[in-house]
C-alpha cells in the first residue's frame, strides 16, 4: 500500500458510501465516512417516506465479497416473479428467470441501517453524522463540513469519493472546476412518483401473493408494490408529473378517488388512503446523471447514483452501486495500492457500464407500464425463456443478462440485447407466430439468426 | 408597461447582451448592463486572442430592428462562397446561396464593441465593467457583484436576463435551485481550437480570396480562415483535444511542422509563426449546453449562449443569441409589457429552435470537415442549387434556410431538412447519377417526391 494514501474521505453515508468505507477499511485504509443527515437508528428522519429496492445478483456478489450477504438475506425477501394487475383485476404471472431465480426486496433505509452497523463494528471507520459537505479543495483535499453544533469543521484526507447521491454535493463542485472538460448532465425524467402502502392482514400476513412484485401497467403511468418482512407491501405509483393525467392535474379528492376507482380497481381496497397520501404528498422526482470524467486529479473519485443516477425501472440503482465497490475493491487488490492506476482503470471500468444500465433502465420504464400488458411482449418472453432453455450458452434474455448475470458487464448486456432483439423482431414477423410458436422451425430459425449473430 | 417591472438586470455585456439592453431601453425599460470583464474599448483584455464570426440573415435582421445594421456593415466583409484547399492546393468554390447571397465576417471583438457603443449613448442604460456577478436571489433578484475595488456591490431589479455566455453564472446558479425540476446538460466536443494569423500584404490587400470562407477540410480536423477589413485573416484549427493527431500528441515543433506541412500545404507559407503559436497557446474547447427550462420564478431568463452554447460550424451562435433578442424585443411589445406572459412565450418560442440549431451545428462539423471534399456531397449541393432554381417554393437547401432565411424557425429548417436529405438519399441512388445529374428525369422524380414528402 502506497502510505501516502491512506486516508480516504467518503462523502455520503447512503448503502454504496457504507459498503464501500467496510471494504476499504477491511483493505487495511482508515476511513472518515461522512453523512449530512442524522443517524437513522436514532431518529426518524424519513418522515414517512419509505422506498423499497430489489436486491438482485449483483448486489448479493458484492455483499457477499464482504461476508455479509447471509446477514442482508434475513431481512428480504425474494419475488420469484412479476405479477401484473389487469384493469378488471385480472392478475398475469411472469417468472424473473428460470427455476429459483429471484431478486429480493429489501427496504432502502433497513438495508442502510444495517451496513451503518457493520461500518460501525470496522476500527478503522469514523462516521460523522449531520456532516454535510459544504466546500472542497480538488487539490489539497481539505474538506469542509457543516455542522449543527460546531459550525464548519475542516477534514483532510488523501483520497475522497462522493458516495453523495443523485445531487451529488462532490460532483456538482467537480463541475465547477476550470480547465477539465467535464462534460454532465441532469435531466428530469416527466415521471414522478409518492409512495403508498397496504398494510398487512390483522393476522401480519400478506394481502397479496408475497413472494412477487406486483404491477399495474397502465402505459403512460404505472403502480408496483413490493413486499415487506412485516406483510405489508409499500407501494409506489409513478405518474407524469404534468400533462393530461398527472400528479398536477389530478388536484381534487374527487378526481383522485375516480382515478383510482378507474385505474387501480383491485388495489384500491388494499390500499391505506391513497387518495389521502395523494393530496398529501409531494411527489418526487426521477433523474438521470450522466458525467465524465468520474475521478477528478487523481485523487477524488465519484460512485453509486453521484456518478450514474438512473430511473428506478430496472432495479438496479443500487446493484449497480455495490458493484462500483467491489471493482473498485478488486482493483485495489490488483494494482497493490497505486491509486492513480486504480482510479484510472475504475473509471474506464466503470463509465461504459454506467451509461449501459442508465440506458437499459430509462427503456424498462416502456417495458414495465406498457409492453407488461401486451400480448406481442408476453410471447416474446415465452419464446425466448423456450429458446433459452434449449441452448442456454446461446442465449440469455436481456433481463436476466442484467439481474441474474453479475459477472457480465451491463455494456455487453446492453449490445447482446440489441442482438437479440433484432432476431426477435424477425421472429415474431413469422406467420401465424401465435399460434405456432411452439413449433420446432421457429427455434431452428432463432437457433440459425443467433448463431449468426450472436457468435462472433 | 406593468411599472412594477420597469428597472432590468442583464449580466453579460457580450454581443447579446448589448444588443438586448439596446432594445429594451428603446422599449423604456431601465438597464443595468453588468460586464465581469473590463471595457475592451480601453483596455487589452483579449491577450492575442482574436475571434471572427459569420453574421448573416438572422443577425442582420435583429439588428435592423434597432436600425443600427448598415453602422455594422461599415466593418463587415460579405462571403460569398466556401473555397475548399485540398492537400494539394487545388482549390473548389461552392457558393453559400443564391446570387449576390453571403455571410459577412465579422470580428468579434468589434461587432462587440460597436454595441457597447450603441448602448452607451441611450439615456436609460446604465453599464458596469469589472463587475462580476456573485450571488443571486432568485426570489427577490437581490444580486451582488464582486469588484476589484469596491468588494461586494449589491444591485436591485425587477427583471434579470443571463446574457453571461456558454459559462452562464446566472444558469450555473439556477441549476442549484431546490424543487424546481430543471434538467441541464454541458457537453465537451472532442475538439478544441486555436486562432493563427495570415498578416496582410505590404500593400494592406488580402493574401488570398477576400470575399469567401476558407477551409481546409481534413475529416478528423480543418483549418478555416476569415477575412478582415485590414487586409489579414482570422484562422482557426480545429483538432481533437486528445487522440491520434490532437493538440496532446503533437507535442513538438518537429511534429507539428510536419503537421502542418502534410496537412495544409499552401496555408503554411501565408501563416505567421503558426508552430510557435500552436505550441505556445492553450486551445479552447468546444462545448454544448442544453438547460431547460429557460426562465425561473416568473423573472429570471436565460438568452443567447447562456441558454444554448453550441459549436461554431454553422455560424450561428450569435445569430441564434440575436435572433432571441429579436424575438423577446417583439414578444415585449405583443403582451404589452405582461413579462409572465413575455417571458412564457418567449420560451415556448426560442427552446425548440435552441435545440434545432445546436444539433444542426453539431451535424455541421462533418459537413465541414469531411463532406465538403468529397464528390457525392458536391453532387448533391449541385443537383439541390439546380433543383432550389427550378422550384424555389418548394426547396429551399437546408444551409439556406439557416442562414438565409431569417423568418423561418431553426426547428422547422431542421425538419424540413431531414425531409430533403431523405429525397436526396434516393436520388444518389439513381443509376449512373454522376453522369447524368442534369437530366430532366432527375428533377422530374425529385419533383414528385418533394410534392409528396415536404407539401403537407
């Protein structure tokens, strides 16, 4: 280990700051891990906002890394499969992968909690909460925090990653420094969202099917719900923010309670007063984050949302996150300390396969809230789980390339899926395709399309 | 006039800004027209660098708004045509439009100083150098300047434009705005640029063809020189910043005289000192910025670069910034001084056409590094002038409508375009089209297609 460098700085004490300070430190790194909000396990500080994940390979692999996936695992619980929610309560079953595939959910701040305490246990971890950033200097790393009580407080390190979220306070700094070609981006996505909950039975068991997540695929708008420990599901209900039918225009209980009544006829009674929350809740919004570079002067570093915000579709804000850390971890094994080349070779890692997953994920919002309900969508997914099964080298579905796959990059992702959907839009232009998608030619020929295609 | 809104901050003293305050003294609003820079006029702020635009139509238009076009036209000189320097020296002319058609070459430091001047003599306008825009409430327009003597200046208005360029504070300062959903982007081109030199003759004439753009088209970079009323030329290269041939890899006089002569043959000797230059300045970069929206809290606009910086190879920029400055001047008297409805309108109106014209620069690039030499892009500019005589109704060439045609939005100019490009793909496809361009059956298939395709 170089000895220059063994203070590192991480601004954000969110899921990816905490698992990133355990593997640090657990590589021998002394880590100040600061968080501008107070300790959640001493204060309510969600203020009835809660926002549940889906924990999928990718996270599991990096929590694994860390020993402490079986810990994580006691809290979550896996959904096997979609379960859509036609307008007449009509209920369709999708499985995420084959056999026992799932991904899991977990509540955001739950999971949080849990890697603050791990954090907690590492000697070489300080954490400093209600420590928000307020100043950097890129070059000699002298941070300065604000606080409540002791005002602006001074911190140096020899290496700092902004772990601080979409709204990043590191990268928007970044962004101001003269004379390095960042180029970034924020863009709002015209959805916003508020959460909603079904609480359990008097019983504490679920009101619906348990080991899924549930779906109300309405094209322009959707609703999921995910499942908790407890028998709740919290729910989320993700609307345009403006427009026709949308978080402005739906202003009176009146309008609300039709818009529900209409549109979400079997959830409505399993829903704790959703017209309530609507009227009450300011929705928040959805965002994609693009910048480059991601390491600023060889010595501070961007991860997690701070460095690839993306829209929630794919579920793999987080999972993509983890798997910043463990890559990052794993170049820091592999290039022995040299931080220069370690920042480098994660940035050249890294930046690909955030563009990929922000990409795949903003396109999951159209296969989520609309293709969910087609009947051209659902044969396609038959037909490539059936193609799937018979050459599984060959062939991997986009999804779970994602979800399931966490040793292929999402870049590569992402490119095998434009492959295949080109095959599959082949596919589906043979006649009578309905009907006769379980007849052996359309597998010889998807078998013919992906050898050329995909075998190169 | 609402006279709760009649004192207006501008921040910029740019071309735009000027010309903005310009017309809105004339409209009887007081200005205060802050500049961070010190007037130009009386001190050498530009350091050798020297900066040549391409007015045309829109500028001009905006500027006979204010009657002050033919005082411009006195430093201006008209372009007629491109001519194009092959490695070999062979030269080509490509006329820009129509008949005595052209784009006027301007320096932009004069065209800067002479609206300074403008605004100077109006009774209502205040301006203020060295005065550099710090802090801003975007709620009771409070802001506060920074100055080399008099520390922090605090300033009062009503109204506040950001005319303050590509680096926009007042933008950079609404992006941090909490709850306000606004979405932005900047971009690095992987090009930068340098200014060069060619002096005039002993004689003060010009050393090569006075009244045309020249350049030097190399695909991957180019080399363009504008003339001045002194006789000289303003030259700029534009190479990528890092790369195979970039300002990063010739890092040597040996590489870059060699550069220059494998590349730019006959330029080499008319250029002064171009190796000294090259490896004496920093290159500038080349940036887009996107931002939307464009107004804040009712009372804070965006204009010119500020809202939508692009890349100069359609020189536009300033065109665009002006055409804003016409379009708002207009919008003012139309709602009669309402600037909820002024400022509304005015960003319905200029956004789309901001987007258009910085992706039909950013295309321009390739048009001028690479098509310009090539043989198929020659036969369509050909087929189209021909084609644009024959039915001057029904096809005006998209460089024409940019730049020519002032009344027409950039929006529509680019859509009409994607049309156009659509017919000429199919007419490249003729058989034996090289030979037989001028062929009736030619124009009578492009007549039908043109009937079809662009009169809806």
């Amino acid at each position: 280990m170089d000895k220059q460098m063994e203070n590192i700085t991480i601004a954000g004490a969110g899921p990816v700051g905490a698992l990133l300070a355990v593997m640090l430190a657990r590589q021998g790194y002394r880590v100040d891990l600061f968080e501008s909000r107070a300790d959640s396990r001493k204060a309510n500080i969600y203020q009835g906002k809660s926002i549940n994940l889906a924990l999928s390979d990718r996270g599991w692999l990096a929590l694994e890394a860390v020993g402490v996936g079986d810990t994580i695992r006691e809290h979550a619980i896996p959904m096997y499969c979609r379960v859509m929610h036609d307008t007449q309560g009509q209920l369709t079953r999708l499985p995420y992968g084959q056999d026992e595939q799932a991904i899991w959910s977990v509540s955001r701040a739950g999971i949080n909690e849990q890697l603050i305490s791990l954090a907690e246990q590492e000697p070489l971890i300080n954490i400093h909460f209600e420590h928000r950033l307020a100043e950097l200097d890129f070059d000699s790393l002298e941070a300065r925090f604000s606080t409540k009580d002791s005002g602006l407080v001074t911190h140096n390190s020899d290496l700092l990653f902004g772990a601080d979220g979409t709204f990043s306070k590191v990268r928007r700094l970044a962004q101001e420094l003269p004379r390095q070609r960042i180029s970034h981006s924020l863009e709002y996505m015209p959805q916003s969202y508020i959460e909603l909950t079904i609480e359990p039975n008097a019983d504490g068991s679920h009101k619906m099917e348990k080991n899924a997540l549930h779906i109300w695929p309405r094209k322009a708008f959707m609703l999921i719900a995910l499942p908790n420990t407890d028998g709740s599901f919290t729910c989320t209900l993700f609307l345009d923010q403006e427009g026709d039918t949308s978080f402005e225009s739906l202003d009176s209980e009146e309008k609300v309670t039709a818009f529900f009544e209409q549109n979400f006829t079997d959830a409505l009674p399993l829903l704790s007063n959703p017209v309530d929350a609507f009227m009450s809740k300011a929705a928040s919004p959805l965002c994609l984050v693009h910048i480059y570079p991601w390491v600023f002067n060889n010595k501070v570093g961007l991860i997690g949302d701070a460095a690839h915000a993306m829209v929630p579709f794919y579920g793999q804000g987080m999972n993509c996150g983890f798997e910043d850390c463990r890559v990052l971890s794993e170049l820091v094994a592999q290039h022995e300390g040299n931080w220069e080349s370690i920042l480098a070779a994660y940035q050249r890692e890294r930046k690909p396969n955030g563009d990929a997953i922000i990409e795949l994920a903003k396109r999951n919002f159209v296969e989520m809230s609309d293709l969910s309900g087609d009947s051209n969508f659902l044969l396609r997914k038959k037909i490539e789980q059936q193609f799937s099964k018979m050459y599984p080298e060959l062939w991997v579905p986009l999804y779970s390339m994602v979800t399931f796959s966490p040793h292929l990059p999402y870049a590569s992702a992402l490119a095998i899926g434009d492959i295949q959907t080109e095959i599959m839009d082949e596919i589906m232009q043979l006649e009578n395709i309905h009907q006769e998608w379980q007849s052996p030619h359309v597998y010889q020929l998807m078998h013919k399309l992906a050898l050329a295609k995909l075998e190169k």
